[in-house]
C-alpha cells in the first residue's frame, strides 16, 4: 500500500473491511492514512474508519486510541463509563486497557490515531 503525504478523509479509496456490527447489522470500513515503519501489529497509526448504523463493540486493547468524529452521531461508552452522544467535532480518547463500545446511529467516519503501549 503507497500511502501520499495528502490525502482526504473523505477519499473513499483503499477501504479495507472492517468489524460488522453485532448480529451483522451494518458493516464498517477503514483506510490506513499513516503508520509506522515497519508495519506491525504494535505500530502507531493514523485511519479514517467509517460505519454504517449499528452496535460496534471492542474488547480492552493495550492501546491508546483518541479520534474525531466528522461525520455521523453514535452513543459511545467507554469501559463501564455513562453512555455519552457523539457527533461531528467530539473528540474522543479511549484509554489503554478500556473497551470502547459505539452504537452507531447514523453514517459515521471518524479519524484515530492509535498508540501501542507496551
């Protein structure tokens, strides 16, 4: 994958699969923006991620992810946090080890960055 020094969130190109909602109620996709070398499984990196209306849940990861929504609403949970509506402009840090659930409403893309935490 050749990855430019500009791109477009909205540049629907390179998607790959992502999670299905649960039951397969909707079906999500990212495209890798930047990460670093080397390319493994514990590399920081920056992907838009778009959904489509359904229930997202994560398991804990030993990662630190922080993203922004563009577009879309979602109830987000953090861990056994309070649910809290998102929408364009929230930013949103999801902590090492806490899982992060979404109940994604409408269309939704989002920009994270995610960091290992060894």
């Amino acid at each position: 994958m050749t990855m430019s020094y500009i791109t477009h969130v909205t540049a629907d190109t390179d998607l790959m699969p992502g999670p299905d909602a649960e039951g397969g109620k909707g079906k999500s996709f990212r495209r890798m923006i930047w990460e670093d070398e080397g390319a493994t499984e514990t590399a920081t990196k920056v992907a838009v991620w778009i959904a489509e209306p359904g229930v997202y849940p994560y398991p804990p990861r030993d990662l630190e992810e922080t993203f922004v929504v563009l577009q879309g609403e979602a109830i987000c949970r953090l861990g056994d946090g309070e649910p809290e509506k998102i929408g364009p402009g929230s930013i949103v840090r999801v902590p090492r080890g806490v899982a992060p659930w979404l109940e994604v409403l409408t269309p939704f893309r989002k920009v994270a960055t995610v960091v290992p935490k060894p």
